[in-house]
C-alpha cells in the first residue's frame, strides 16, 4: 500500500459536491485493486453526483507487490484472479449497462432487482479512460471504444526517442478509433510567479529525476519524460515542439508529490493564468 489518495472514488464524489463546471478523473486507477462491479457501482453513482462529469482512468496489471499483498488482497482467489485486459472489459460491460445477472424482478414483498448494475449512467461509457505504455494498449484501447491517455511513463519498443514513441501509440490509436479523445500526462512546473527558493527548489527536483529519462529503465524497458520547468512561455514552446504533444486533444499536467501549499498554490495559479493561455485555453464562459 502506498500514502496518498487510496479511494480516489470517494474524493471525487466529496469533489462533485464543492463544483459545478470542471470535469473530474484520474490518471489511472489499477482494476487489479478493485472487483470490476462493485468499482463500475461506484463510478456510476459518482457520475451521476457530479452531472456527467466525471472522467475515469483505468489500467490492468497484477498490484504492485503482488506477492506481498496477495494474501490481504485476496486470501482466497489470488490465484485464480484475471488480471488481463478481460478485467477491463467486464468492467466496460457492466457500465454500459450489460447484464450482469440471469435475475431482474421482485424478491418478496419491497426487494426489487435488476439485471444490470446500478445505478446506471447513460453518458458515462464514452468517458471512460484506458492508461496506456505500449503499442498493445493503444491498440487495445481503440478496439475496445475508450479514450487514451499517453503519460509520462511509456515502454521503449522500435526507438528510444520518447516523443517519437508517444506519436506512434496515439496515431495506431486514432486509427482504430478516430473520434476518440486523446490525453497526454506531463509533470511541467511553471515558474512565472515562483520565488526565487522555489525556483530552485523545482530545478533540483527535476535534475535529480533526470537520469531516468535518459534511456530506457528495467527489464520492460521503460521511458520517463522529462519534468519541464521554465516560464509558461518556455514550456508552451517546448510542448509545441513535442510529437507526442502535437497530437493529443488535451493534456493532464501532473503535481510533484513532495512540494508545499504554498507552493501547488502558486504553480497551479500560474497553469491558470500563464500556461494554458499561452497554449490557446481559456476559461469556459
């Protein structure tokens, strides 16, 4: 188990209710933690809270530490739990409404069941999000009718050139499914109105995670972007040159996890102010 958020449904249905506008989601939420209808139930219900605004993400794979958290996990299915694409598809299934039971009807005098889950929520199918590393995912997220998001970790497989790799997973995707969304995950940190402390604080965490974006890391063979950290004007011109960047609808920039409020304050207020108008955005009216 990690620190940090571990019910990311629950601070979004506490989120749905202090906004009306933004949209809401995740990068990624590992289906190898969650049972697939009990994690469509929530989603739903959280979707139907915020007014069809949520965005979930979602990725396969055994928990990290599987062999460590196995016998909390699942004392008694471990080994026979399905940690493949399949977890994804069951979950697609039952938020679009699919029959989840051979059952629906009454059961005694005020016990009514349906044969589908619920609550149900029409819109929330086409928002759903698929996290993807891989040429496989890509293609798997565009056969399979989600939306993709490319982030800031992806597997080196015919170049070493993560910007290169990035555009080739989104093109294979977009081929497969043309009028789905395309995200690109990026930690970039605006300094516009940092102090001078925080300024170098945000060079030195980014100098000291840069070693790993210069090849590929482990056994899979995995790609780290590179932190940007400069004036809005520096990193909309940086993302401007970037292939995969060119190619995405929209972009999911991430927080650094060790950083102060004072300083989230001051970085997300200048994405708000600097960056996303220095690359075309501007505030719904």
């Amino acid at each position: 188990m990690q620190y940090g958020i571990s019910s990311p449904v629950a601070v979004l249905a506490a989120a749905t209710q202090r906004t009306s506008r933004i949209a809401l989601g995740t990068a990624v939420t590992p289906t190898g933690w969650e049972n697939p209808l009990r994690l469509a139930e929530d989603l739903a219900t959280v979707d139907i809270l915020s007014g069809g605004r949520l965005n979930p993400g979602i990725s396969v794979g055994p928990p990290m530490n599987w062999d460590r958290v196995a016998p909390a996990l699942y004392p008694d299915t471990a080994s026979h739990e399905d940690f493949s694409y399949e977890r994804v598809t069951r979950l697609l299934s039952f938020i679009r409404g699919e029959k989840a039971t051979d059952f629906a009807g009454a059961e005694g005098v005020v016990e009514v069941f349906s044969d589908r889950v619920e609550p149900h929520s029409p819109g929330l199918s086409s928002r759903m999000w698929y996290g993807g590393a891989s040429l496989r995912s890509a293609q798997w997220a565009g056969e399979n009718g989600m939306n993709f998001l490319t982030s800031s970790v992806i597997r080196a497989e015919e170049s070493e050139d993560f910007a290169e790799i990035q555009r080739a997973q989104i093109r294979l995707f977009r081929s497969l499914n043309p009028t789905g969304r395309v995200s690109q995950g990026l930690v970039v940190i605006p300094t516009d109105s940092a102090s001078a402390s925080q300024k170098a604080k945000y060079l030195a965490y980014a100098e000291k995670r840069t070693p790993r974006t210069l090849s590929p890391q482990g056994p899979a063979r995995m790609m780290f972007a590179r932190d940007i950290v400069g004036t809005s004007a520096e990193i909309a011109e940086t993302l401007q040159a970037h292939a995969g960047f060119q190619e995405v609808d929209e972009v999911a920039f991430a927080l650094p996890f060790s950083f102060e409020h004072d300083d989230y304050v001051q970085i997300l207020t200048d994405m708000a102010t600097h960056l996303g108008p220095a690359l075309g955005w501007s505030p719904a009216g």
